[in-house]
C-alpha cells in the first residue's frame, strides 16, 4: 500500500516510539491524527512539526483505558479526516508488578491501557476500515510476549494478549485490513532505570546495544507500505534479545 495522502491515527504519537513512527508517515506524506493523554504541549508541537512537513495534523486527547474514550477517539478522528487507513496501537504503561504484590489496580491499569483499549479503537476502526474497503493495523507489542520478565508478570501477559488480538484480527478484518504486531526490544529504556539494571540489559543483548525509535517507525513502514502480503505476523525488532534466554 503507498501510503502518501493516507490517514494515520498512532496512539500516544506526542512522544518516544510513538512520536517517531509519526514523524516517519508524516515524511512519507501521511496526514497524521495525533493522540495524547497528558503530554499535551509535545501532542501540540508534533502537530505543529507535522504540518510543517506538508501534511494535514490535528490533535485528539483520550484516556485509552476508558472504553467510551477510544470509541470517542476512533468517531473524532474518523469525523475530522473522513478515513483512517493505518491505526498504530502503541500507547501504553509499564511499570513492576512482583508476584505476591499484585494489586487488582495495577492489574486493572496495565489490562485496560494495553489491551482493552487497542482492542475497542481497532474494532471500530478496524470495522470502519473494513467497510471502506483497506486498511493496515499495526499493534506495538513487546518482545516480553513470548519470554516474560518475572517482576512484570500482567504487563507481559498484556502483550502477549496483544499477540493474540493481532493473530484474531488479521482473520476477522481479512481481506481488506491487515493486522500485525511490531515486538520491541530494548529501545528506550525506561528512564528510572539505573545504570547496573542498563548494564544488564545491554549485557543480554547479542548486538550489545540498545535500538532506536527510528528501528520501529521502519518496521512499521515495512508493514505498512514494503509488502501487501503480510498479516497476523509478529515482527521482531530486538537487537537479538529474544534468543538471549
Ligand atoms: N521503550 C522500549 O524500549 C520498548 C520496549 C518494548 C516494547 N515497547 C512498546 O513500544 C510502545 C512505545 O514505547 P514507549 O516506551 O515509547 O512508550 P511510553 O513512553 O511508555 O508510553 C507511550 C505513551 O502512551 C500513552 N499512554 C499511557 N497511558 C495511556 C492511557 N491510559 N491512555 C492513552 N494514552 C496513554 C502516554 O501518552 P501521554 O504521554 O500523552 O500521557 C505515553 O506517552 C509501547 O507499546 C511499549 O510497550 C517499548
């Protein structure tokens, strides 16, 4: 699919992965629905960048936790640009939850902002898209899915329900909407992490360094636009970290 003068809706694009993934369709001409939550003056000064660049932009704030809201966000963007032809699930929370000191809170945040809320937006986006004949889905997952950190338990198995809403979209949306999911590896580490934690991280890393946001707006350019022939496929993007162990 050559994606200039398409429509792009990529969550939490005010910022880190998400930032660079929309300044990356926004290079290839991609009219771009900016989402945020809180960082509102970066959400305001990516739409600003965006146009610059010659596309149309337009912010839209919404708590993707709240059902009602990613409904409410899929409706306004869809009003606002008529169309959205690539939805790139990728805002998200991470935090440690060790076992024994799981609260249903934490749970219910990591569950909801992960999982429920890519879930809603992509089915009334991914239906609409449907309706209008193509469409490309891209959820942002974790390469955490497949080989789970212990002291992050419901964040893993929030990706990797992310894993399986891929697989289950790409059948329930085909043929016209392609669905995959990008797996990150150590990308942008966590900013609380401390240098012996970074150390480690690198240490179990075959490259031996971390990747750039720019490694993921690729991946999603490839999924996108380099082949119409790739659905329900997970991408990993991790400088080998996986077959680390
Ligand atoms: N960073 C890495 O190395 C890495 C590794 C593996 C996987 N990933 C995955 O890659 C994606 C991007 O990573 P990142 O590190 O750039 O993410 P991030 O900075 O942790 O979060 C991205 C955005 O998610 C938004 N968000 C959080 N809770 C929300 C809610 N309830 N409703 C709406 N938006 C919400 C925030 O928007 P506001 O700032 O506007 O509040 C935030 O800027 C994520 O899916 C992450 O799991 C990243």
């Amino acid at each position: 699919m050559a994606v200039n003068e398409k429509v792009a809706l990529v969550t939490g694009s005010a910022r880190r992965i998400g930032r660079a993934v929309a300044d990356a369709l926004a290079a290839r001409g991609v009219h771009q629905a900016v989402h945020y939550r809180t960082s509102k003056a970066e959400a305001d000064e990516a739409v600003e960048a965006h146009r610059a660049q010659g596309v149309e932009a337009e912010v839209f704030r919404a708590d993707l936790s709240q059902v009602k809201e990613a409904e409410a966000l899929a409706s306004a963007v869809l009003e606002r640009f008529g169309r959205i032809d690539i939805l790139v699930n990728n805002a998200s929370v991470f935090f440690p939850s060790p076992l024994g000191e799981v609260t249903e809170l934490q749970w219910d945040v990591l569950m909801n902002t992960n999982l429920k809320g890519p879930f809603f937006l992509a089915q009334t986006v991914g239906l609409a898209m449907k309706a209008a004949g193509s469409g490309t889905i891209v959820n942002i997952g974790d390469w955490a899915a497949e080989r789970p950190y212990a002291g992050y338990l419901p964040y893993c198995i929030s990706k990797a329900g992310v894993v399986a809403m891929t697989k289950g979209l790409a059948k329930a949306l085909a043929p016209e909407v392609r669905v995959n999911c990008i797996n990150p590896g150590p990308v942008m580490l966590p900013e609380d992490l401390s240098e012996a934690e970074r150390r480690e991280v690198l240490a179990k890393t075959p490259l031996g360094r971390t990747g750039s946001p720019s490694d993921i707006a690729n991946a999603v350019i490839f999924v996108c636009e380099g082949t119409d022939f790739v659905t329900g496929a997970v991408l990993t993007i991790d400088g080998g970290r996986t077959v680390w162990g």
